[in-house]
C-alpha cells in the first residue's frame, strides 16, 4: 500500500484569527497529496473569518467551512471530526504552517506503523526562533527520537506525556471507539488546556497504540515548524498521577 493511499481530513478550528488562519491556509495551497480535504470550524464573532476562506475556494477546492457559534476549541474538533470524510483525521491549530510534503510524511508514518491509533509531530518555532525568544513565547513540542507508547507500558513510569493537539493525527476509527474530545476541556472552555493528552491519555487507556510527523506552527506572529516523529501519546499523564494520588 503506497502512503498516498491513505485519505486524510484536516480539522482547523479558528476563534478571531482570520491573518493567522490566512498564512495556514497558503501554505495547504503547495500540499502535494492525492486523497485530502480540509475542514475549517469557525467560531469567530465576526465575518472576517469566512469572507478569507471565500478568498481560497479556487485554489483549494478540497476546503471546506463551516461556522459554530459555540465557543472551545473541543467542540470546533467534535464539530470537524464529525464532518471530515477522511481515513486520518489530522488536528491542527489555525497558526500553524505547514510544508509541501506534510501529509505524504503524516501518511509514511502510519505505512511503517499500521497498527498505530494515533501520531503525534513535532511543533517547533519557525524561522530558526527558540520557544522562549525576545518576541515571545512559541508553545512547542519535540523529541530526540521516535517513540511509541501503548498500554502495555506503565503510563507512571514514562518520563513525561508527550504531544500537542497543533499536530496531532488520529485514524477515524480510533474516534468512533474513544468518543470526543472533553468540551470541558482545552482553549474556550472552563479548563483551558489539556484537551488532547486528556482525549490521548483515554485512547491508551483503552488499548491504543501510536506514533508522529511534522507540522509549522504560527503563534501570535511568530512562526513553528514541526517535523516528522513518533509518538503515541500524551501529556495528561499526569491525570492518572492525580487519579492515583
């Protein structure tokens, strides 16, 4: 099986960042990739937003918009999840950018994995920036090698729950047996974070197993760039240390 076999969904959820999700979307205009589409969920307050995404109707065909006006990056996922046609269904933040060959690595990894249930890439600061630089900060995520975790380790024993939801990828089956993601959870919600190692941390629990890729990531005006790796899984480990505390 060729990895461009694989379709896969792409899931944005944006809240008042018609600039950022701009430069996201123009860099999906060079995505060299066979079966894909793209779902924006938008939850902005104005137009702005959906007169942008108009703008790229010729150039990405494969987009597709739809408008929530409940607020929580949780349900915008739930929302796009539900509405994406795709194999693998790819989470990625709004101020993200991504290379040309981003889905054909996304979709090698799952070739030399096939067992895994979901991926997680690197997130790292465009334009050779640190994650704490004299612009700011740039939320990041990356490690030295790939690396898998499953439920047949000790979550507790892990050096730490590794992964961001702006890069992280999960077959659609996977989805239909875990559930959604907590609307509890995660940016717009009473608790602001943690949506994504919660929703991985369950995923394990239950038996999953997993692995990664690269992505770009734009942050308050500044720029990170993910590459391809692997890992399974989460940074909610620290819930079975309170569950168990």
């Amino acid at each position: 099986m060729m990895p461009h076999s694989l379709s896969v969904s792409v899931v944005i959820p944006t809240y008042n960042r018609p600039n950022d999700l701009q430069r996201c979307l123009e860099s999906f205009s060079y995505v060299a990739y066979d079966s894909w589409d793209i779902v924006v969920v938008d939850q902005s307050e104005d137009d702005r937003t959906h007169t942008m995404v108009g703008r790229f109707t010729a150039s990405l065909p494969q987009l597709h918009y739809r408008r929530l006006r409940a607020k929580g990056t949780s349900r915008a996922r739930n929302v796009g999840a539900e509405v994406a046609t795709g194999e693998i269904i790819a989470f990625l933040d709004d101020d993200c950018t991504v290379p040309p060959d981003w889905l054909s690595r996304v979709a090698a990894v799952w070739l030399r994995h096939p067992h895994a249930a979901i991926v997680f890439g690197a997130v790292r600061p465009a334009g050779g920036l640190m994650e704490w630089a004299a612009e700011g900060w740039t939320p990041a995520w990356c490690a030295a090698n790939e690396f898998e975790t499953s439920a047949m380790c000790n979550l507790l024993r892990m050096p730490r729950l590794l992964g961001m939801g702006a890069c992280m990828f999960v077959r659609r089956d996977t989805i239909s047996r875990i559930g959604s993601f907590d609307v509890h959870m995660g940016p717009g919600s009473r608790f602001l974070s943690c949506e994504d190692g919660d929703w991985a941390y369950r995923a394990v629990k239950a038996g999953c197993s997993g692995r990664a890729s690269w992505v770009s990531r734009l942050c308050k005006r500044l720029s990170r760039t993910a590459e391809p790796f692997l890992s399974i899984r989460d940074r909610c480990m620290a819930h079975e240390a309170r569950a168990d505390g």
